[in-house]
C-alpha cells in the first residue's frame, strides 16, 4: 500500500515544481522580451486662426473630400491589452 502513496506524493511534487518552472519561464520571458523601436511623437504649433478652416470648408468641398490614410496598426503592437 505504501507504493501508490508515494508514487501520488511524487507526482504532485512533479506537478508543482512543472508549474513553478512553467511560472518563472512566463514571467521572465515577459519582463526581458524585446521591444520594438519607440515612436517618436512629433509636435507642431498651427499658427493658423480656426475661423479660416470654417471658411474654407465649404459644403462643396466637404461633398469632395477624401478620408486621410490611416496608419497600419497591429494588435501585438499596442502597449495596453484588454
């Protein structure tokens, strides 16, 4: 009877220590991972008056515009998950 006892106590010490190796592997992989390259914010000052923008857009205009390109972004690059 002793042997399954200890072939059950040696299984879940196998177990245990699996999933703390398993733990420590995840953790540091996530804390030395390699980051891409910082983007750069680019600021700018518009000198502009905003009434001008009202003027210049008129409904015509605004029938004919385009929408701008947006930029390519992947999920895997975003700093926060959800």
């Amino acid at each position: 009877m002793a042997q399954p006892q200890r072939l059950v106590q040696l299984s879940l010490v196998g177990a245990i220590l699996l999933s703390l190796l398993v733990g420590v592997y995840l953790f540091a992989g996530k804390r030395f991972a390699k980051r891409g390259p910082a983007r750069k914010i680019v600021k700018h000052t518009v000198d502009k008056n905003p009434d001008d923008a009202l003027k210049y857009w008129t409904a015509d205009k605004m029938r004919g515009a385009q929408p701008a390109p947006m930029p390519n972004v992947e999920a895997q690059e975003q700093g926060k998950q959800h």
